[in-house]
C-alpha cells in the first residue's frame, strides 16, 4: 500500500472532522428523508403511488447527496498539499524516495476514500428507497458512480489548487469558487446563451456551443445518468469524458507544480 | 564524494548561485560558510535534488543530481533549516512512515525503527506524539528520520538553529559520531564555533560564489588530516613571552609564529604526543603557562577578513 495513503488516512481519523462531518453528513441525510417523507405523505389528496414516492425521495436523496458532498469534498483535498508547505513537510517528502505520482495519488486517494466513506456511509439511508419501489439497482448503481466521477474531478481540482497556492485558506476558498462556477455559473451561461437560441425540436437541436458548459456542471451530469439505460448516449458519455479529462489536466498540472514545489518548500 | 562544479541557479533573474565550486572528499565533514542569501541553502536543496540548477554539474556519489535523482536521494540524508515535522504522529509512526518512504522491506523497517529511536535518545518517547517533543528532541527526531535509510552522505542546512546550548552541544557530539562512522557531512552553519570545532575544511560562499581568503584559498582547512603536518598553538604566559619564545624555538619540531607578552603562536610539527611533550618542555623550563591551546578565533577572524562583518 503506498505510505502516503496510510498516513493520511490515519491522520484524518485522528481529526475532530474525521467523525464530525460523517455524523453531520448522516444527520442532514436523515433530516432530508424525513422531510421529503413528512411533505409527500401529507399532500392533499395522497394520490401518489408507491412507486412514484420511491422515486422522488431516491431523486431528492441524490441530488442533496451531490450536493453535500460537493461541499464536503474540497475540505479534504484542498488542504491536501498547502499543509504539507504550512507545516514544513514538504521536503521530507520530495527527498523521500516517494516520487511526486506517489505523492499526489496518495493525497488524491486518501481524499477520494473519505469522501466514499461517506457515500457508503449513506447507503442504509438510500436503501430506505427500496421499500417503495420504483428504484432498482441499475439506477442506485449509475448514480452512485456517476457521484464518485464528480466529486474525483472536485478532488483533482481542489488538490491542484492545493499545489498552487501556499496557504490552505486560499486553495480552499479557490476550490469553493470552482465548485461554484462549475454548478452555478455554467447554468447561467447556459441559460443566457439559450436566450438568443431556438430550439424548437428538443434538446439536440440547440447548438453544442450553448450546450458545452453544461457539460463541466455536476448536477447536469448526476441528471443525464437519470434516464433510461439506452439513452445514455451521448449526453452521459460526453459529461463523463469532459469530467474524467478536467481531472487528468488537473492531475498533470499537480504534479508539474509538485516537481517544481522545492523552490518554495 | 561531493563534486559541486559551476552550478548556476537564479530565481525571478537574481542569481542565487553564480560558479560556485566545490569538492567534498569522502568522509571528510565539511562545512559551508557565508552571510545571509549567500546561496547555501540553494546549494543545498540542489544537492538534496529538491532543486534544479539552471547549469554545472553537480555530483554525489558519483551520480548527476540532475540526472540521476533517485540514486542521489537513496544515498543522501537531507535535513533543512526548519525541519518540518507530522505534530500528529506519534515518534514511532513518524519513523516508520518514513522507513516505508524509503523502501525499506517491511521485515527490516521495525528494526530500524527502533535504531533510529535508540541512537536519537527517543525509545521512551517512542508513542508520543511528536507535538509533545521539546525542540531539541523533535531536531534529534528528525536527524533520526534522515539516517533511516543509512545515507552516505548527510547534507544539513543550519541544524543548529534554535537549538539551546546543550542541545547543540549534544547535535555536535552526534554530527561527530556520525562522520567517525564513515558518513560524509556537508554542514551549513553561522555558528562558526561550532564549524570550527567539528569540520576538517570549511568553504567560503557569498553572491553565490567562492570567496577566498587572504592567502587566496576559498576552503579554510581546520583540522589537519595528516597527523605528521604542523598545527597552531596558542600558548598564554604569565609574563615574558620573548623567554618563554626562545625555550620554544629550542624544541624540535615547533617554530614560533608570533610572540606578544603574554601570549605566543606556535606551530607544532608530529602527532598530538608532540604538542603535550612541548608543554611538558615549557612547564618545567620554568615557563609559566596559563593557556595552552588551538587558536579557537581563527575561523571567525578569518570569517571577518573576507566578509568584513560579525559572524551571528
């Protein structure tokens, strides 16, 4: 198992937020479900289905899910390298025979697990979906993976961030504007550039060009995994290499700067 | 051992290192010397291969930093000025994680744990957490760290900083210890008592350059490693130096340097035997002696003969 994993796992248990912000994540995954559970099971009328609460608490449960974990996520990887400037460390490591792959992968890791840990953590919670129907695995599963997709390229973002800047407080506030940008800003964009576009046939007739930023959005890219297995192509697929090539930038980019971090270690 | 040749880095177009040459024989502990932004540190880091040198050579071992890093870094230990250290490890983690940095078999990393905690003084501390070290003792942990993977080379960027009196003391008898078991040290320091305590040679940096000394040398050689060439006394008398000179001249192997009243410079030929029979001469020639020893401020003198200021 490569050190860096190990260690950094084991110092994050140690942390206070190592069990906080599971606890605090659980309690909102709860307090979503009760609440979604409170307002469907008292409209008027209770003409909904079984299979149709089934769906709209597995929908709600997804989209806060993403969204909790967006939040969460830069907090465990944009600190990721600062820390190491902040405390001096890094040195330690770059003349350790751990090359800087090993380094980031390590980091990257360790932040990706945390934040597995969390979605795993989740599941009892999700499974409470089943009991109504309307859910089965194939949906559970692509949105599942498609949430790991996202919040990797989050933590490939944060973690470059992290090698650029020297000071954790400034990669994380970047990290968060990127997140920002990625979920919000792209759907304005997206919304004005439709404004001057039209689209009468449906969604393959508006232009790529106004269809492009919502591409990099992750609540764009948790909703194309919500349609039917065969209609993935090719709004899913396109999310998922415009995701997976943000991160592989980020990753070289991290590492450059980690080949180049002796200058300020 | 260390072959540092023309290496050149500049930062933001100011020249951090201009030419700077340098050659460190194995086993020797060699010390660097020179005001603040001489450029030590930047050697340093180059040859710990944290750095690349914009251009020259530099080689430890036998292998090119720049070409060969892995093989540098398996062969040196690297200890910065503020060595930085996991607060929430505990000693032993510490170590450990580092053993596996090193690749050290995981059969052999516990045995060399617990080595590195021995010779640092540590094994009790060893479940400890680092933050609960005294400063002198997170030094010794990180020196620990750095010896883990048996370096043949240590390179050390003022280690002695921050350090209280007897704990520098202590990093002293440690650096000896260590260079008498064979390992070559680099040592960059403006403490120049203790350079001139531990180092064989000491070599003069400032812009990034050698610097020479009056005598035009830019290496200060402090101990002689051949025990048969001469080394410099200073002998303090109670009065009559001129007396005290020709009893001096008389014995074989010394030649009087320079005589004051109350003080003369010798040079004595042969093994130390040589210096304590000379005294035995002085004493009972009825010379009164007062001070019989190396001169201890020549580094420092010679430090302000070439830079023009007080040493920290």
């Amino acid at each position: 198992m490569n050190p860096m994993i190990r260690k950094e796992l084991r110092q994050r248990m140690r942390e206070r937020r190592g069990w906080i912000l599971p606890s605090l994540y659980l309690l909102a995954l709860c307090a979503i479900i009760s609440f979604v559970y409170y307002e469907q099971s008292s409209e008027s009328g209770r003409t909904q289905q079984g299979w149709q609460f089934g769906v709209t608490l597995f929908l709600t449960l997804a989209y806060s899910q993403l969204a909790l974990l967006l939040l969460m996520a830069p907090i465990f990887s944009a600190g990721a390298l600062t820390i190491e400037k902040e405390q001096r460390t890094l040195p330690g490591l770059l003349t350790s025979l751990l090359g800087p792959v090993q380094i980031w992968w390590g980091k990257f890791a360790a932040s990706l697990m945390f934040v597995l840990l969390l979605l795993l953590i989740g599941i009892p919670v999700l499974s409470a979906v089943f009991a109504f129907g309307g859910v089965g695995p194939w949906e559970v599963g692509i949105v599942a993976f498609t949430t790991v997709v996202i919040l990797g390229t989050i933590s490939a973002i944060s973690l470059y961030w992290s090698s650029a800047f020297r000071r954790s407080v400034h990669a994380t506030a970047v990290s968060y504007v990127t997140v920002v940008v990625m979920t919000v800003v792209t759907l304005i964009i997206f919304g004005i550039a439709m404004s001057s576009v039209r689209a009468q046939d449906g969604w393959h007739s508006i232009p790529l060009e106004v269809r492009a930023p919502l591409y990099l959005n992750p609540l764009f890219f948790l909703t194309t995994a919500l349609v039917p297995k065969n209609q993935l192509y090719p709004e899913w697929f396109t999310c998922l290499g415009a995701f997976v090539a943000v991160a592989a930038l980020c990753a070289a980019l991290t590492l450059r700067n980690l080949r180049r971090s002796g200058d300020v270690a | 051992m260390i072959e540092v040749s023309q290496i050149r880095k500049s930062y933001n177009g100011s020249r951090a290192l201009d030419g700077f040459n340098l050659r460190v024989e194995k086993g020797e502990l060699f010390g660097l010397v020179g005001p603040n932004g001489a450029g030590k540190s930047t050697l340093i880091k180059i040859l710990s291969t944290l750095i690349r040198a914009d251009s020259g050579v530099a080689r430890i071992a036998g292998f090119d930093v720049a070409a060969d890093p892995l093989a540098v870094k398996s062969a040196v230990g690297y200890m910065p000025d503020q060595p930085g250290l996991y607060q929430d490890m505990r000693v032993r983690e510490f170590l450990e994680f580092f053993a596996d940095a090193f690749r050290i078999p995981s059969q052999r990393r516990r045995a060399v744990v617990d080595q590195g905690l021995d010779e640092s003084a540590l094994g009790a501390r060893a479940e400890s957490f680092v933050e609960e070290l005294s400063f002198g003792m997170k030094q010794r942990l990180f020196l620990a760290k750095t010896l883990l993977h048996s370096p043949q080379v240590l390179l050390l960027d003022e280690p002695a900083t921050g350090l209280d009196p007897l704990a520098r003391v202590d990093l002293r008898d440690q650096l000896k210890r260590l260079n008498q078991q064979g390992i070559t040290i680099l040592l960059s320091s403006h403490i120049l008592a203790d350079l001139q305590e531990i180092c064989s040679r000491v070599a003069l940096i400032a812009g990034g350059k050698n610097q020479q000394d009056a005598a035009g040398s830019s290496v200060i050689e402090l101990r002689t490693p051949d025990s048969s060439l001469p080394r410099l006394y200073e002998v303090g008398v109670l009065r009559d130096g001129e007396r005290a000179a020709q009893f001096a001249g008389a014995f074989t192997g010394v030649k009087v340097m320079q005589v004051e009243p109350s003080r003369m410079l010798v040079e004595i030929s042969g093994e130390a035997a040589q210096a304590a029979e000379f005294l035995r001469h002085l004493v009972t020639s009825g010379v009164q002696v007062v001070r019989f020893d190396r001169p201890a401020a020549t580094l420092e003198q010679r430090y302000r003969d070439v830079f023009g200021e007080k040493p920290r």
